[in-house]
C-alpha cells in the first residue's frame, strides 16, 4: 500500500480509541503500540487509551472513566459506559470521527484507509 498521507478535507479529528479495562498493563502498551502506526497515514488521527479507574496511563493519551460516571440513560455497562464517557466528555465535533478498539484488535494500513476514505 502507498504511504503516502491521505487528504480529507472534512475529518478534524479521527479518534482511535483503544478501550480496556486497565488491568493487564503489558497488554495495553502492546495494544497501545498497534495504534501508533495508523498516525502516519493521515494527521487527524489521535490514539487514546480508555480506561477505567483506578488504572491510570500518565505517559499515554489516557481519559479514565470514573466509577461514579452513569450514562444518560444509566443503561451502558462496562466498554459502553467508558465509550459514553469519553464521548460526552471530548469536545467532539460534526468532523470528528472515532474507531473503537479492543486491547487484541490491529488494523492494517489497508482498512484504516478505507474508515478514512468513508
């Protein structure tokens, strides 16, 4: 695949947000390792480790979701209820974008181009 930057003129910000619960730290650094890649292909693209408390990641792009946070609606549980919290709690945009990711997950220069040029 060509490495050059893709252009889209209406993608801000491109949140790929690595969601976990924080415990395993070795598996979140190995996840958060497989999100750097994709930064290369378009400039929007910020990486973001979710997690929830108590685990904090102060040299990482970590927002933790509070045990005390209740969705709107106080349905969402676990991954959902951490995806809500960062949802509300990012000043997301009309051209903001977000790819949710598990600890296991890996994108290739390939599908990652394909979320941008959607």
């Amino acid at each position: 695949m060509d490495k050059q930057p893709i252009r889209c003129e209406y993608i801000c910000n491109f949140f790929i947000v690595l969601v976990t619960e924080g415990s395993n730290k070795s598996a979140v650094r190995r996840g958060h390792n497989k999100l750097l890649k994709p930064k290369k292909y378009h400039p929007a693209v910020k990486d973001v480790v979710l997690t929830k408390e108590p685990y904090i990641y102060p040299n990482l792009q970590n927002i933790v979701c509070p045990e005390s946070y209740k969705s709107p609606l106080g349905k969402a549980e676990y991954k959902a209820r951490a995806l809500d919290y960062f949802r509300y709690h990012v000043s997301l945009g009309i051209y903001d974008w977000i790819l949710h990711m598990d600890k296991e997950s890996v994108t290739d220069a390939e599908s990652f181009c394909h979320c941008i040029e959607f």
